[in-house]
C-alpha cells in the first residue's frame, strides 16, 4: 500500500479545485496549476480535503497513486505560498543584473549570457557584497510551480557551474564544494 498517496491534502481557504477526467486544476491565490492523471488514478474532494485514489494494488498504480498525490500537494503548496530557490554568484567580476525579461549575467566568459526569463516565475537579483576575497550576488527564483522554479534554479546554476579549485561560480545557497588542492610548490 502507498502510504503517500493515502495521505488526504488539506485545502486552504481561496483554493478552488477543478476535477475533470484526465486533469486537476488548482487555483488558489498565487496562480494556477494544471497536473495531469494517468490512467487508473481518480481525485475527490471530500471535507474540504483533496484525495487521490487508485483502481487496483499492481505495483505501477500503487508508484502512481504516490507520485500523484505528491505532485497535488505541491500544486496546493504553490498556489498559495509558492516556491523559492537561492543562488549565489561568486568570484571577482561576476555579476548579474535584471533587465525587463531577461537577466544579463557576467560570469567571467569574454561575452555576457542573456537569460530569458520564463512565463510565472518571477527573479529577483541582489546587489554583489565584497567579502574577503569573492564578490557575492544573490539570485532569488520565485514561482508556484515547483518543478518550473526548480529547472529554472538548474538552468542557471549551469550557466557556469561552482570550480573545484577556487569555489567560483554559480551555486546554491548552502550548497557545500568539497574544494580540491591545487599544485603544491616544490
């Protein structure tokens, strides 16, 4: 039995769910989120309660019926606190500043990379703070959509990726580099 999927999702005050066959729309304060359902899982409200249901107890239904619930409770969770992901940017020189849609970043390449950002999530940049010997820059990804703000964060992070040598780059907050020692003097 899924012990995930049996869970009931708590419904907010302002959040409106949508139940046809083949999808669950949730709209609540911050947006509105569409999630798809395989075939074999069913959703009801109940007592102001979502739940999620299964046909039968074979193995791939009970992985659904989990997967599914998680993905409702994160679309509840979305519209109504949203999701949030952090990213430092460090090393002399690095930058990112905001224009209307994209975000220009300077990240130590000869060129400057222009990111486009995508429709419902917002993105915030801090001004850079000198410390003792990196510049650092906070880029804030807001959303409903967790999944989006997440691969948002990735893309980002992969513009150029923290070194294993002097730690610069993009990463996240509290994301710990496990530094590797350069070349010893003789």
């Amino acid at each position: 039995m899924s012990r995930v999927g049996k869970k009931p999702i708590a419904l907010p005050e302002g959040v409106k769910v949508d139940i046809t066959k083949r999808q669950v729309e949730i709209q609540g304060p911050k947006g509105r989120i569409a999630t798809l359902l395989p075939d074999g899982i069913r959703c009801m409200v109940q007592n102001s309660q979502l739940l999620a249901q299964r046909s039968n107890d074979s193995k791939s239904q009970m992985a659904l019926h989990g997967m599914v619930r998680s993905l409702l409770a994160n679309a509840v969770a979305g519209v109504t606190r949203g999701f949030r992901r952090e990213l430092d940017v460090l090393g002399i020189g690095f930058k990112a500043e905001l224009k209307k849609d994209t975000v220009l970043f300077s990240l130590g390449y000869s060129h400057s990379i222009e990111y486009a950002i995508p429709e419902g999530i917002k993105i915030t940049v801090e001004k850079a703070t000198k410390t003792l010997q990196n510049y650092v820059g906070t880029i804030m990804v807001e959303g409903s959509d967790r999944q989006k703000v997440g691969q948002v964060a990735a893309d980002i992070r992969s513009l150029r990726p923290p070194d294993p040598y002097k730690g610069k780059g993009i990463r996240y907050v509290g994301e710990q580099i496990k530094l590797k020692v350069g070349k010893k003097g003789a």
